[in-house]
C-alpha cells in the first residue's frame, strides 16, 4: 500500500511549469476537447466553502468502455468490488458497454445528477468523450491512470494509433487542473502524473486472483509463451531472435504468442516474416478466449514480455499466480512488478537466449522461480487494493 503523495508548487519541476504555459499559449496544440475550455478545480456546492467534514455516499467511475475481456474493464470492476466494500455506492459511466455488462452501466448522461456533490474516479487509457463527462460533474475528482505509450512506437505502424495516443499524452497537462488526486498502477507511471503536474498522487495497483484450477503439473518444458498485443513498443522480435537462438541446442522449443494485432498488421507480417528466416517455431494465435489463456499459461515452462514501455505489465502478474517463471524486460515498470520474483533482461536477444535457455534446462531455477513468482503474485491482492483506495480517498470523507 503506498498513500497519496502531495507535492508543494515548489516541488514541481520548472520544465513541466514552462511546458504547461507554452502549451496554454498556442491554441493548436490544445486537444480537440471540451476539457480544455472547462478545466477548474473542484469545489463544493452551494456556499463553494468545502466543510470539515463531509461523509460520502458514492465514488462513482467513468470509463471510455467497459469490456470484461481487457484490462480496464477487469480494474473496472474490480475498482468497484473494492469501494463497495469500503462503505460507498459505486456505478459504472460509459456509453459503450459490452453486452454482457450493459445492465450492470449507466449512460454518461445521467453522470452529472448522480455524482453531484459526491466523487467519480475517471480511468484514463484515452481521450474520449469519457473525460469530458468527468470534468463536467460538480464532484470530487480523481484519475485512474492507465500509461500511455508514447506516440513514436506507432508512427510508421498505424497513423491512427499515433494520433490517439498523441492527443491522450497531451491531455494530461489539463487534466491535472481539472482532478484533485492522480493514481497510477506504479510508481514508473505515477512519475508521468508528477511531470503532468497533478498535485496529489499515489498507487493503485493492478490485482490477481488465484486461478481458478492449479497450473497443470508436468507442462511441457519447451514451450516459451508471450501474452499481449501484437504492437512495436511489445518488441517481440527480441523474443524471436532468442528462442531462433535457443533452438540450436533445443530444436522443439516453440514460442507461442497470445494477443491481438488489429491496427498493427504490418508489424505483424514482419515478425512473422522474420520468424520464418530464423526459424524460432513461432505460432500466432492472435486474441483468445479467458479459457484458451488459462491453457496457454497451463502448458507454458516460461513467460517472456519484452516490451519497451509498460505501465504496469499485467501477464508478467498472471504468469507468477500460475507458477510460470518470468523473463522481463528492464523497461517501465516490469521490474517494479516482478519484483526479484523472476529474471531481468537488457535489449540484447542473446542475453535473453541464454535466460531462457536457463528456465528450459534448469529445473532447480525453474522451480525457485516458480515459487517466488507465487509469493510475489500474493501481494497484487483485491485487499490491497482496497487498502491502497482507502488510504487515498481518505481525505475525501470515506465512511
């Protein structure tokens, strides 16, 4: 649990200040959302004087979407599981809900008379008309940060990319005016709230539940698993240049890859095109149902993400709950979340060739990390989460 740090105007660095004005001086650089226009800080109601204490009913949550299959719909409704249990109402706001949880949502228009005078928490991943129902309400306001990767990853892969992420980074700066408190699911991307200039942040972390049968005993021991989107910040022709290495001495080794490539499918031909040269036993199985990953990680010896940027690193977590040993990069928070709990990997495919080569071949390494990636896993629990919500909605009058 990590409490909600605040930092004095003194404390902001005077690049982000200079940044900050430059910005609110040159108009086309302004998103092309009604945030900029209405950002204010909160204040209450009627008299505009906040009371010494005010008890609150309801912490409710906006979200550009809500599906049960990503990750910001799983935090979502884990969010909510955890402020419930913390004494207050919590609904979902969004216009576009899967259709299973459509009963479960409420549109953005009702926003502003429900939440008035009360708390909404927006999950920010993008720009959407999301953030501006959040600023709009006459409410508490904080944001749940989902790290966006910067926007050079996707300039030669997806123009669309590159401009969604683009303009979502460049909100951040007037997001900081209109939201009183800024969580982030690590300290890496906590740093990014501070840079942006939110004067109240802290850690709310991603969380893991036990699977829900024991990893299969005896899984193959050649087979190396990496779990996400198809995407150039992932890297994944490292992971294809060091199982291609590593098959010279264990020519069965496959590397399975789980995840989607939708709006990234000139990368994707590339790594497929450079798996073919190499040979490294590359099968795509692109995006899965929960039960096909609950297999893929059942039938894995290893879990390699070798991404350049994450915010957080969710099947790095996943793989641990199972008992799969972990080999991540030294980028963004992925050291932060493993913890020692796995091993730590520079930029060079050898390197990773012989890490993995190790996890294959070493069953007395494989198992310590085995059961250290279970201890460490323990730790990502809903009840620290709730504890981490606790601690930062304190100051707002929780119950």
């Amino acid at each position: 649990m990590v409490p909600a740090t605040r930092h004095r105007p003194g404390q902001r660095s005077s690049p982000c200040r200079r940044r900050g004005a430059r910005r609110a001086q040159s108009t086309d650089r302004r998103p092309a959302t009604a945030v900029v226009a209405r950002r204010r800080r909160w204040r209450w109601p009627e008299q505009r004087t906040r009371p010494a204490r005010v008890t609150l009913r309801s912490v409710h949550q906006v979200v550009p979407s809500l599906n049960p299959a990503d990750a910001l719909g799983r935090l979502t409704l884990q969010t909510r599981v955890a402020l419930q249990q913390l004494g207050v109402d919590s609904s979902i706001f969004t216009d576009d809900p899967h259709d299973d949880l459509r009963a479960e949502t409420r549109p953005l228009g009702e926003l502003a008379g429900t939440a008035r005078g009360q708390a909404v928490l927006l999950h920010y991943a993008i720009a959407s008309p999301a953030t501006d129902a959040a600023v709009g309400v006459d409410a508490r306001r904080g944001l749940i940060y989902y790290n966006i990767t910067p926007e050079h990853w996707f300039g030669e892969v997806s123009r669309v990319n590159w401009e969604r992420v683009r303009s979502a980074r460049l909100q951040l700066p007037w997001l900081a005016d209109a939201f009183e408190l800024g969580l982030a699911h690590s300290e890496f991307s906590r740093r990014d709230l501070v840079e942006a200039g939110f004067d109240v942040t802290g850690i709310c972390p991603v969380t893991t539940e036990p699977p829900p049968r024991p990893a299969t005993a005896g899984r193959p021991r050649h087979t190396v698993l990496a779990v996400g989107r198809v995407a150039p910040h992932k890297r994944w022709e490292i992971a294809v240049r060091a199982v291609a290495a590593v098959r010279r001495h264990v020519p069965d080794i496959e590397l399975e890859l789980v995840g989607s490539s939708d709006e990234m499918e000139p990368y994707a031909r590339a790594l497929d095109a450079l798996a073919l040269r190499l040979d490294a036993g590359l099968v795509m199985r692109g995006k899965v149902s929960d039960r096909e990953l609950e297999a893929a990680y059942a039938r894995a010896a290893a879990l390699v993400l070798p991404s350049a940027h994450e915010g957080f690193g969710v099947p790095p977590l996943e793989a641990m709950a199972r008992g799969v040993p972990v080999v991540a990069s030294h980028h963004g928070a992925l050291p932060e979340v493993v913890g020692g709990a796995g091993l730590v990997c520079g930029d060079d495919p050898l390197e990773w060739a012989a890490a993995v080569e190790r996890v294959l071949t070493d069953d007395t390494l494989s198992g310590e990390l085995s059961r250290r990636g279970r201890e460490r896993a323990a730790h990502f629990s809903p009840a620290t989460l709730q504890r981490s919500l606790a601690t930062a909605l304190a100051p707002w009058g929780l119950p």
